[in-house]
C-alpha cells in the first residue's frame, strides 16, 4: 500500500504537469501571431505592479489594480481571434493530439499542392509570389491581405493568382497546411545587387528573405522562370524537379528542427 505522503507528491506531480502541459499547448497554438506581443504587455504590467508595491507608489498602484481588476475582460477582446481557435481546436479534439496523418506524409501533400501550381502558372506565363512560413511568425505580413484560411490545394492556389481577379495581385501566405491570406504586401528588398531585370515580385520574395526565415517562391510572369528566395539568397531557374527537391530539403530541415526543439524541450522538463 502506499502511503498519505506519497500519495500527495503524486498528486501535486500530476497537476504541476498538466498545468505546464497546457500552458505549452497554448503557447504554441499563438506563437506566431500578434497574442505573443500582447502577452509581453501584460507582463510589463504585472512588472509594474509589483514596482510600484515595493516602492509604496500610491497612484501608480492604483492605475495598476484597475488594470489588472478589468484585465481578464481586456484579454477576452483583445485574444478574441486566438480563444476562438483555441475552443474550435479543443471541440475537434485535436488540439492535445497528432494528426492522423504522419508529418511527412503532410509536408509531401504540401510540398506537391505547391510544385503543381508553380508549374501549370509557369507554362502559362502568369504571375505569382507565395511565401512559406517557417519558424519565425509573418501573420504581420499575413495581416496585409486578405485572410483565406483554407486547405492548401494546388486548384485554390493557382486560382487566386489568376489574372484579373481580386486576389491576384500581391503574396499569398501559407501557413503550416493553409492558405492564410491573398493580396498580401511584403517588404522590398534594398539590396543594389539584385539584377535590374528582376521586378517587383523578386524584390518582395528578397526582402521577406532579409527580414524572416520565410522562404518565398516567385513565378516570373515575364519568362516563366521560378525563383525561390530564403535568408537574403536566391536561387532562379528551377524546373519541376528542382523546385520539388529544394521544398523537400528546405521544409523537410524546418520539420526535423522543430521536433528537435520540442525534445529538447520535453527533456528540460522531465529532467
């Protein structure tokens, strides 16, 4: 039989490891979007708070106890979008389990949708910038457009670049297996040494690439050529096969980094 006391530091185990469980699945779920931001804020606040307490100062104390008294009807607002999600998540079950489908067999669906697109937009001379999210977030730039949130498909895709439609023109953002906005405006690269031949796209896909580790790919609507663009380089000329093989390399390196840091993380939490 086991003890009372054993019992209880079972207990206060178990629940310590939930709750940090939990806070992991959230953070992850807004990493990313503009909630990180504001978490920091709410942060700062508490900071001050705590200052203003151990320093006796009346008036910033009390703007602090109002802040903090209306403080969980703020956050309801201002993370309206990301409890949303969150209770959507949860009622479908999946946000404390894996898909179905392996990561890879995922990341190939992705990666296929993609390379389909690029090609039947190429053989047709029309124009495209799609840009990949990886681990640093872009919603900034996903904010710019127009939001999609659909499934990644090759049809979808290359219909939103279809000349003389709403969305055409500007960068389509995708987002893990989503399409997450259209008509989107990225920064333009400064950099002399692109070629002067190379347009507006090549510079938009170059200058995501300076600022993120996004990686942008750009179908030229002049020539055809297919470009892809990741930390400030960029590779041009890529057939079908090339363009495969270098989403394959480039997505298939994010994917194994980001499980290696969610080890990494688990190990520092178990140990």
């Amino acid at each position: 039989m086991l003890d009372g006391g054993f019992l209880d530091l079972l207990r206060i185990g178990v629940d310590i490891a939930l709750v940090w469980y939990v806070l992991y699945k959230l953070i992850m779920l807004i990493r990313g979007t503009k909630a990180i931001q504001l978490l920091k804020g709410i942060v700062v606040v508490l900071l001050v708070w705590a200052f203003s307490i151990v320093f006796e100062l009346h008036t910033i104390q009390y703007i602090t106890n109002q802040v903090i008294k209306w403080g969980f009807v703020v956050i309801i607002i201002l993370f309206q979008p990301e409890l949303r999600r969150a209770l959507e998540q949860l009622g479908r079950g999946n946000i404390f389990s894996r898909s179905s489908s392996s990561e890879e067999e995922v990341l190939e669906q992705k990666v296929e949708a993609i390379v389909q697109s690029c090609q039947y937009m190429a053989k047709r001379r029309i124009g495209a910038l799609i840009s990949i999210e990886r681990e640093t977030g872009i919603d900034d730039y996903a904010e710019t457009g127009i939001p999609i949130g659909g499934k990644l498909t090759h049809q979808l895709l290359t219909n939103i670049f279809t000349p003389n439609t709403p969305l055409h023109d500007g960068a389509v953002i995708i987002k893990e297996e989503e399409i997450s906005a259209a008509a989107c405006y990225l920064p333009l690269s400064e950099s002399p040494f692109i070629s002067k031949e190379l347009g507006t796209r090549h510079r938009a896909a170059m200058g995501i690439s300076e600022v993120t580790d996004a990686i942008t790919i750009v179908v030229s609507e002049e020539t055809g050529g297919i470009s892809c663009t990741e930390n400030g380089e960029m590779k041009r000329d890529l057939d079908q096969e090339g363009l495969r093989h270098y989403l394959r390399e480039k997505l298939s390196l994010s994917l194994r980094t980001s499980e290696s840091k969610s080890r990494h993380q688990r190990g520092e939490k178990n140990g």
